[in-house]
C-alpha cells in the first residue's frame, strides 16, 4: 500500500519544504534544519551519508518550483 510507503512520504515531505523555501529567509530555516539533522546523524560521510542523495533532490525540486 503505497499510503503506508515511507519513501513517498519523504518525497512528499521535500517537495514541501522545496515549496516552503521559496523566500530567502524559509530557505535558510530549512537549511540550517536540514544542516542540523545530518550533523547530529553524521549523516556527511560518503559511506554513510543521506547528506548528499537529500541535498540534491531538494536542489532539483527548488530548482523546478
């Protein structure tokens, strides 16, 4: 059941925050939260990382708005 699926949520979820981050000021909270997150997680690392995969789809979905 895709209702259940969490990659759709999370696509649902960046295109959100792709819409949100329109504006200057939303785009940086949006960052700086985004930024937070994968520090906390050490999420940078190329082994490990969701830094990189995130970054990108939420540059795409900005870039399409």
């Amino acid at each position: 059941d895709e209702a259940k699926d969490p990659k759709i949520w999370s696509r649902v979820c960046m295109h959100n925050m792709a819409r949100l981050a329109k504006e200057e000021i939303t785009t940086r909270r949006v960052l700086e939260s985004l930024f937070r997150y994968f520090d906390n997680g050490n999420l940078w690392s190329p082994q490990d990382g969701l830094a990189l995969p995130v970054l990108l789809d939420m540059l795409f979905l900005m870039e399409k708005a």
